[in-house]
C-alpha cells in the first residue's frame, strides 16, 4: 500500500525533474526541498547535479555538504569529477 507521503513525494520528484527537463534550476531546487521521507537523498541528489550540470559548482557541493551517508560520499565524489578533480574524487 502507498502511503500518501509517498505520493506527495513522487509528485514533488515528478516535478523536479520536469523542471530540470525545461532547464529550470531555480523551480527544480524548489520542488525537490519538498521531498521528505525515503527519497530525500534522491531529491538532494538531483539537485545537486542539476546544478552542477548548468556549472554552479559550488551550489552543488553545498547541496550535499553536510551528507554524511554512502550515497552523499558518492555524490560529491562525483562533483569532484565533474570539477575535473580526480584525484579529490578517488579520496
């Protein structure tokens, strides 16, 4: 059974990345902010790399600053890459 903060997030997921589709950064970031629960760090994610994407780095990094987990590790290793760090990215 979904729950209907699933479904609130999907919808906010959905959105965020229809909004990256039309090249929206700003409106993505939004939508994303309203993702809680399981797919947070999914939504973290695809912000992160929307910005890193359209070359704002350095809003990317501070997406994922203060992730701790596998998948926020993961994440700004590959914001190291997209630096062209990586030698950052292998640590």
């Amino acid at each position: 059974m979904i729950e209907a903060g699933q479904r609130e997030d999907d919808a906010w997921m959905y959105l965020g990345r229809m909004a990256i589709d039309a090249g929206d950064d700003e409106a993505a970031a939004a939508n994303f902010q309203n993702v809680r629960g399981a797919r947070f760090l999914a939504a973290q994610a695809e912000v992160a790399m929307a910005w890193a994407r359209s070359g704002d780095l350095v809003r990317a990094q501070l997406v994922v600053a203060g992730d701790s987990s596998v998948a926020g590790l993961d994440l700004r290793g590959r914001l190291r890459l997209f630096a062209g760090d990586a030698a950052g990215a292998a640590k």
